[in-house]
C-alpha cells in the first residue's frame, strides 16, 4: 500500500480546502515521553536538587560481623566502634533490640535519631548524569542478569513451538471462564505480595501469561494489572513481608505482630477492590474492545506478545510437551526458592539458566530438533528482547544515586520529621502516611526506606501517645501508594517490558491511588482513635 492510499485509509473524509496554507498545516498530537526520556529527566531534575537543597546526614549504626562490635558513622563519615549490647543502644537513643543487630535481621546501616548534621554541599554536576546512569546499572546487575537469563529461556521455548501449543489449548479449555485466570493469577500475586513482597520476580510472569490473556479476549492493562497491581496490592497490605513490614517493625523497635489484624482487615478489603476492579475493566474491555486504555497501541501489542502459529499443526510430541513442563516448573520453583529457601536475584538466575541449558540441549538434538545454531541464536535473541527492560531498572537506580551522593535524602527525611512533631493524634498519622507517600519516591526500596526513616519518625508516635505499629502502617500504605506510579520504582521497567506508555497506566492506575491513601487514611485514624 502506498503511502498516499495508507493515509486515506486511517484519516476521515474532508472537504478540500481552499487554502493552500492549511494543507501543510496538521497539528501535532501530544505524545507522552517513553520510560527512558522520563528516567533521563528525572535524573536531571535530581541533579538541579542537589543545587536547591542542603546537604546534610544522620550518623548510620550498623553491626560489623568481623569485629562482632556495632560500627557508627558519623555525617563526616568518621567512623567508631562501640560494644555490641543493649545499653549501648539506649545510650544512641536507638529502641531496638541488640539482637535485631546481631542476628543479621537488620544488615543494612540504621539511621540514628538526633544526630542530623548539615553538610557542605556536595552539587551533582552534568557529567555525573550519566556516571549515575552506568553505576545504577552495575548496582542492579543481579536482577539484569535475572531478566536476560529469563528472556533466553523464553526465545529458546517460542522457538520450539511448544509454546503456541500449549498457550493455545490452555485457552480452550478456559473458554467462557475468562476471568477465572485473572482471577487466580491475581490471588497468587496478593498471596507473594503480602508474604514476601513479591514484586520485581514478578517479571518473570508477563511473557507465560501475557499471551494467554491477550487470547482471552482482554488487553494490555488486565495484564499488568493482574501482576503488577495485584502484588502491588498484596505488598501494600503486607502482613508477614519481610522485606517492609517485618524489617520496618524491627528499625521501629517493636514485633512484626504488633497490628497484624489492622493489616489483614487492609489486605482482605483491599483483594476485594482490586479484583473488583480488574473485573470490571476486563468486562468493559471484552465487550467494546475500543474501551481499552490501550486501544491505540493494541496492533503493535497484538504483534509482538499474541500467540503466533497454527497450534493445530504443531506436532506436540513428547519432547515438546517436557519443554513445557521444564518451562513452566521454573516459576513455582523460583516462588519456593523466595519463600522458603532466602533465593536472590543470582540464585534465581542460576535456576533459570539451569532450566535453559535443558532446554536448549532438548530444543537442538533429535530429527526435528533446532540444531545447535539455531538453539543459541534463539537464546541470545530473547534475551536482547529484555536488555531495555533491564537498563530501565538500572538508569531508575542511579537516580536515587544522585540523591544519596548529592546528601540531600536525609535531608528530607528531616525536614519530614519537623513537619509532623507536635500535632494531634489524628492529623499526626494522616500527615506521617503523606510524609511516606513522597520518601517513597525518593526511596523506592521498601526495606531502604525502613531503616533510615523507622528510627527516625516511629519514636514520634510516642510523643503524640499512639502505638508505634500505627506509623509502620502509615509507612506501608504512604509508601506503597506512591510506589504504583513512582518512576523510581519498578513501574517503568514493567511498562518497558510490555511498551505500554506511561499515561496509559496512570489512567488506569490511579483510582487505585486514591483508594489506599483514602482506605488507608481512615483505617489509620481509627487505630489512633480505638488504641491511644
């Protein structure tokens, strides 16, 4: 089709125009910037505040497992060595227990309330914008190894047509229960979320599921929603996550049990919304397909994620159906190892690999095999797939880079505590919840943000007479919100992943915003009131 026939095909009729100035003039249609044009503008924008805000430091306590002897850094970066027991604790101001240290439940530096000390500045300057982009990179080297490994094992499976296979009959036996998969994929993310705060692993999803979706009639939004949001939601309302709820107990100085059923009642009503509203998009969308968000992307989407190939003319032998198996077991297999055995990003890499290597030896021999070039051409292809997905997740490291090199995040914090000090109960929590929703963009790590600010801003709640459980819940919720949108977090490697813009998912997203800040916001306002 030529180029004059294509624009007549996707443009409405109009009438002439009788002036000839008009025809050059179309106006352009506003395009909201890619994840990496908004990361690059963050990270400018982090370097300016390095400019704008003063510098400044809280002495950081932490356990050095060579001397066996608490090690404390102050703000100039002097550092001393003090006995590893409970009255050197009390004597920092520190409330918390000595073995919080020294059983390795706290490995990462705590901030020590009262020892704020303004710093001469330390301005970021332009050529460290990109120093930060190649050194959040080399930060995030475990799960970008993790993502490449996955996207080999992905292009060697698609490769073998196993996939199509049997994505294809898995869909025909969900026929007219099309929401019942987004309905168990959902709980299973709720389920990782608020145990074990599975969020990043969940990558590994979107490629075995994302087609098997797409085929059900839904779009790219039930997609994430049914991964990213639904964790999200499970993390959010955290009951036993170690990762932010147990950790952010620990630098609290209390139990991890301590208003454990405030956070069950948030984690049933919250289940009950998001699959409610996963529910009602998915029906919305199967019903006008032109109602999706995403509807002026779903072509390209179609193209690159729907199932390709005539199922039915795939020999789906025994060789192929063990591929299957081997692929799919990798998932259940890496929730376990998260679970139960303390697996990392590099062990859950080397499982995957594992599985690969299998893989491709099964892919490459017998008659109808592959062959040995075409398996690794397969592998290195998916993987270079998901390289943008995994600078995506370095460049939003560095910009926190910036922030922690340039000394201005504990400055925040700070200024975050003198806000909140002296007010009521009440307005106390809901502005303590606020102060986490924007720490959430400046530290995005659930476990980062809990022991610098919990040492910091828990000890508040005993001078207003509320139960210091209720800032870990105004933590939780405050930060969590933020982290559903924040570009610091992992959104925008998800949305890399599946190429859906930024604007589409907030749309989307942002009633669910507004829910856990106004849910949330009320729940914490009747703890204070029923507990204080």
């Amino acid at each position: 089709m030529s180029t004059e026939s294509a624009a007549t095909a996707v443009e409405p009729p109009t009438t002439q125009s009788t002036d000839s100035k008009d025809t050059g003039r179309r106006k352009r249609k506003f395009t909201f910037p890619g994840a990496f044009t908004i990361l690059f503008a963050l990270t400018i924008i982090a370097v300016i505040g390095t400019w704008l805000i003063p510098a400044g430091s809280y002495s950081k306590l932490e356990f050095n497992d060579e001397t066996q002897m608490l090690s404390v850094t102050a703000p100039d970066g002097t550092v001393t060595e003090q006995p590893a027991t409970q009255q050197t604790l009390d004597q920092l101001g520190v409330k918390i227990e000595i073995e919080k240290f020294t059983s390795g439940t706290l490995s990462k530096p705590v901030s020590i309330p009262g020892t704020y000390e303004q710093l001469p500045a330390n301005p970021a300057g332009i050529e460290d914008i990109p120093q930060t982009m190649v050194h959040g990179t080399i930060e995030a080297i475990d799960i970008i190894v993790f993502i490449l490994v996955l996207g080999g094992l992905i292009g060697v499976v698609n490769a073998t047509g196993a996939f199509t296979a049997g994505l294809t009959a898995l869909t025909k036996k969900t026929k007219g229960r099309e929401f019942a998969l987004v309905f168990i994929v959902s709980l299973i993310m709720l389920a990782g979320g608020t145990t074990c705060g599975l969020e990043e692993e969940a990558v590994a999803f979107y490629p075995i599921l994302v087609p098997v979706f797409l085929a059900l009639g839904y779009d790219s939004i039930i997609c994430v929603g049914a991964i990213f949001l639904a964790g999200s939601m499970g993390t959010t309302m955290s009951t036993i996550n170690p990762f932010s709820v147990v950790i952010a107990a620990n630098a609290a100085g209390i139990t991890f049990t301590d208003g454990i059923m405030w956070r069950i009642i948030g984690l049933i009503v919250g289940s009950i919304v998001v699959v409610g509203y996963l529910w009602w998009y998915g029906k919305k969308v199967q019903a006008n397909p032109a109602a999706s968000y995403t509807y002026e992307d779903h072509e390209s989407f179609n193209e690159r994620w729907a199932l390709k190939g005539d199922a039915s003319k795939v020999n789906f032998d025994w060789r192929k159906k063990v591929i299957l198996v081997l692929f799919v077991s990798a998932f259940p297999l890496m929730v376990w190892g998260v679970m139960a055995a303390g697996w990392w990003f590099p062990t859950m890499a080397a499982s995957f690999l594992t599985i690969a290597i299998i893989v491709m030896f099964l892919a490459g021999t017998g008659p109808e095999g592959l062959g040995e070039q075409k398996t690794v051409e397969a592998f290195t292809e998916g993987a270079s797939s998901l390289v943008g997905v995994s600078l995506i997740i370095g460049l939003a490291r560095g910009i926190n880079l910036v922030m922690e090199e340039g000394l201005i995040s504990d400055t925040m914090l700070y200024g975050a505590s003198n806000l909140v000090q002296g007010m009521s109960g009440p307005i106390f929590i809901i502005m303590m919840m606020l102060v986490f929703f924007v720490l959430g963009f400046v530290v995005p790590s659930s476990s980062g943000l809990a022991v610098l600010s919990m040492p910091i801003l828990a000890p508040l709640a005993d001078t207003v007479g509320i139960e210091r459980y209720t800032v870990v819940c105004a933590y939780q919720w405050g930060q969590y919100a933020m982290l559903y949108l924040a570009p610091t977090g992992l959104v925008m490697a998800t949305l890399q992943m599946l190429n859906m813009k930024y604007s589409h998912w907030l749309k989307f997203v942002w009633p669910m915003v507004v829910f856990v800040l106004v849910f949330g916001g009320i729940l914490l306002v009747a703890q204070v009131l029923l507990t204080s």
